[in-house]
C-alpha cells in the first residue's frame, strides 16, 4: 500500500515517495510511555518509516504491573525502558537510553524530530521545554522539535502540541496548572474539618512525636498504617469521618491514582495527533485538548496563543530611565551590568548599536523621546527589549 494522499495534503506531494524516517524520542516508559510506544510501534510501517526512541530512569515494580502493561512479574527490579523496548522489539528496533532527562546535552535532543512525553512531573516537563526553546533559538529558528505533552490524573487528561515559534509554550500553559494543595499549619493544628487535615497533620505533627527521627516510609505498609493509626485518632478526637489508610496513602504521597484506560485515552489522542503531524493527511488539533471523565464524557480542545511575557518563549521586556546627557557607550555598559548579560549585542531596529563582542558598532542613537532597543545575549532565552526614557538633568 503507498500512503495515499489526504484532503489536507499540498498539491504536489508524490505518493509514491517514501519519506525519510522521523525521529522521536519518548520521555518516560511508565504509564502513558507503554501506551505510547504500542500505538507508535504499531503505526510505524514502510510508508511512515520512524526510528524510536525511549528515555526513563525507574525500574519496574511490582505497583507498576497494573497498567505498565509491557512489563511482567519477573522484569521486577529491571529497567524499565530497557523491558519496554524489548516488549515491542519484533514490530520495531527501539533505542533506550537509562537515566535522567537532564543527564543529557542539547545535543542528544537535537537529533529528534519530535519528543513525545509521558512524564509525570511538572519540573521535568518545564525542563524539556526550555531545552527544545534553547535549541531552536541556538539554531536561527531552524531546528525545531515539536512537542507532544501528554498527562493524566484519575480520570482526567490533557493534551498539547508545542511548536517552537508557533504556539503557545509548556511554560505559557503554567497558569492552567493549579499548585498543590497546600493546608494552613494553624488549620491542621487548631481547627480540622477535614479527613485530609487529619493525615496531614499526622505527616507533619503527629508522626514526628511518636517516632522522633525515624523517617516515615510510604512504600513500607507498616509505616502506612502506623500513620494512618495517628491520622484516626485525631479524627476521632474532633469527630471527623472518612479518614482510610487509602486516603492515607493518598494525602501522604500526595497522589491522585493513576487509571489505565486514561492513560490509554490520551496516549490514543496523543499518538493519532503525531501521526496526523507526520502523514499530513488531516489537519492537527489546536494546541491543547483535554478530557474529562469524571462526570460523563467531555473531549475538546482549544487553541492557547503563547502568553506576553512568558520566560521561555516571550520576549523579555524592560524599561530603564536615563538622563540624555549620559554617553552612548556608557549607556551600552550600563544595560550589560544592569541586566547582568554576558557579551551583548544591541541593536535598534535591526541596525547594530554596539557589540561587545567585537566592540563595534554604529554607536548611534536617538535620544529624543522613547527609544526601544532590542538586545541578544547569550543568558537571554529569546532576546529582550528595552524601553529607554530619557529625561534631562
Ligand atoms: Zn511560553
């Protein structure tokens, strides 16, 4: 079969031509990253060649083996990409790489077309995203990586497409993301209403005064119940229900459960929007979708635009007040240690001001009114404008 054109395909594409591979590199073999190599392993063909990729730092264990569905009883104990690539090793060769994302340099990214992740933390997905902005700004907006975020909790997920240039950042969406629960300590100490302010306050108080120094340990049963012994009798003392050694589990590990069939969902939507990338064949989402399966069923999606400002992909904007008598070049030296850049280049409209790197320039600069100069600096993510207002002494 050769990959038929779509509606969506441009006028002159060639269906007999057999594209190059695509390379992508997947983040996380966990939940979302098994589902996520079984969709792509099976889509992968002669006609939509993919070289893959797998990144992960955990082994497997025995909790992992209800939705991890590409590991067994016997990988306990064993990588867990390492297992993952092996599951699918008869439909497609895959590469694993053992360890942390941040381990590795720009240079490793730089080889992948696309980078699908299936992480669980927010610090590792913001990390990613700086790392994919850095290399698209190091290459003159050349080499770009498209980002496909994926995550779950219970039985909610969400879904982005991140396009370096073109949407909206993983950090642009950081407000959408709300910060974990956080309870007042006088609240647990004085005024509990809730089960949860019992555990907590067994987690933060209570644990320490029957145990002192011993660490409590959310992977030893022992220590569940022993917390969750203390979580009940403060319950019982202000006559609050419903703490269990489930929801025990929960506030101390501050989790939500992770459900197989969400993870499948989204992993699902995930992979057919990289497909529908690579294929051309239908036109992809805009730039977020999320499901909600709490409440019956919604599925939809939206397009977010990269927020002003954000500190990954916007442009950093200052203003600055400068008596007009001062000298150019004072002024160029004053903005480098203001702004505490390395070796700057300061231009106005294009045109170079100063740079210190060769210390050249057109040293020229109106000093009439508002001026705005934009400057590239190594330290500077994407550049940064800066507003002069001059005034006379
Ligand atoms: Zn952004």
């Amino acid at each position: 079969m050769i990959f038929p054109p779509g509606p969506f395909t441009d006028e002159d594409y060639d269906e007999t031509f057999i594209p190059s591979p695509t390379s992508i590199l997947i983040l996380g073999s966990g939940g979302l990253g098994c589902e996520i190599l079984k969709n792509l392993s099976m889509t992968a063909s002669h006609e939509l060649p993919l070289n893959l990729h797998i990144i992960d730092m955990d082994t497997i264990s025995s909790s992992n083996l209800n939705r991890q569905f590409l590991f067994k009883d016997k990988d306990v104990g064993k990588y867990k990409c390492e297992i993952a690539s092996l599951a699918v090793k008869d439909r497609i060769k895959v590469e694993y790489y053992i360890g942390k994302i941040e381990d590795y340099e720009d240079s490793f990214y730089e080889k992948f077309d696309i980078i699908i992740s299936g992480l669980d933390s927010i610090n590792a997905r913001k990390w990613i995203n700086e790392t994919i902005w850095r290399i698209y700004n190091n290459s003159n907006n050349e080499k770009s990586i498209i980002f496909f975020d994926g995550g779950t909790e219970g039985f909610q997920g969400s879904i982005k497409i991140i396009i370096p240039g073109i949407t909206a950042c993983f950090q642009c969406y950081r407000s959408l993301i709300p910060d974990k629960i956080v309870y007042p300590l006088c609240t647990l100490a004085n005024t509990p209403r809730l089960p949860e302010h019992c555990i907590e306050w067994a987690k933060q108080l209570g644990w320490e005064e029957i145990y002192q120094d011993k660490i409590f340990d959310y992977d030893n049963d022992e220590d569940v119940e022993k917390m969750f012994k203390i979580a009940l009798k403060r319950a019982n003392e202000f006559g609050i229900e419903g703490v269990t050694k489930s929801l025990t589990l929960g506030v101390v590990k501050n989790i939500i459960p992770a459900i197989a069939s969400t993870n499948a969902i989204i992993s699902g939507q995930l992979c057919n929007e990289v497909y529908k990338f690579i294929s051309n064949c239908n036109p992809n989402m805009k730039d977020m979708g999320y499901y909600n399966g709490e409440n019956g069923v919604l599925f939809d999606n939206e397009e977010y635009l990269p927020i002003d400002n954000c500190p990954v992909c916007g442009i950093r904007t200052e203003e600055i007040e400068l008596d007009s008598n001062m000298e150019l070049i004072d002024i160029v030296q004053l903005i480098k240690d203001k702004f505490e850049l390395s070796m700057p280049v300061i231009m106005h409209n294009g045109i170079e001001i100063y740079n210190f790197k060769d210390q050249g320039g057109s040293l020229q600069l109106s000093k009439e009114g508002d001026v705005t100069i934009e400057v590239v600096d190594k330290t500077l993510l994407n550049g940064m404008k800066i507003r002069i207002k001059y005034y006379k002494v």
